[in-house]
C-alpha cells in the first residue's frame, strides 16, 4: 500500500515545497528566525505531551480496572 502512494505523494509535496518556499532567500530566513522553534516543538514538546498522555490513560485504565474487581 505504501508503494502505491509513494510517487503520487511525493509528486504532491514536491509542488507544495515550491509553494511554500519560493526562493532561497525566503528559506534562509524562515530557517534562521522559526525553525529553532519547530524544532523545539517536534523534538521536545511533542514527546512530553505524548508520555504524559500515555500516562494518563495507563492510569485511568488501572483505576477502571480496580473499580471494576471491588
């Protein structure tokens, strides 16, 4: 299945790269002044938020089953 959507995907992001960064100008910009910041958000507040999600449904789902014993 992956196969099938590889090339149709990869034409599809190819045409939104030219959209979104128009030249190289714009591209050293974007990447000096924000991307510090989407690397922050993806690399650091993503998993923590995911954990502690995790977390949280592991403990619902040991309380649930302890309500559910007595």
């Amino acid at each position: 299945m992956s196969n099938f959507l590889s090339f149709p995907l990869g034409l599809i992001i190819t045409g939104v790269a030219y959209y979104i960064i128009p030249n190289t100008a714009y591209f050293n910009y974007f990447e000096k002044y924000y991307w510090p910041f989407y690397l922050f958000v993806l690399s650091v507040c993503f998993p923590v938020l995911f954990i502690a999600l995790s977390y949280i449904k592991k403990n619902k789902a040991a309380k649930g089953d302890r309500s559910q014993q007595t």
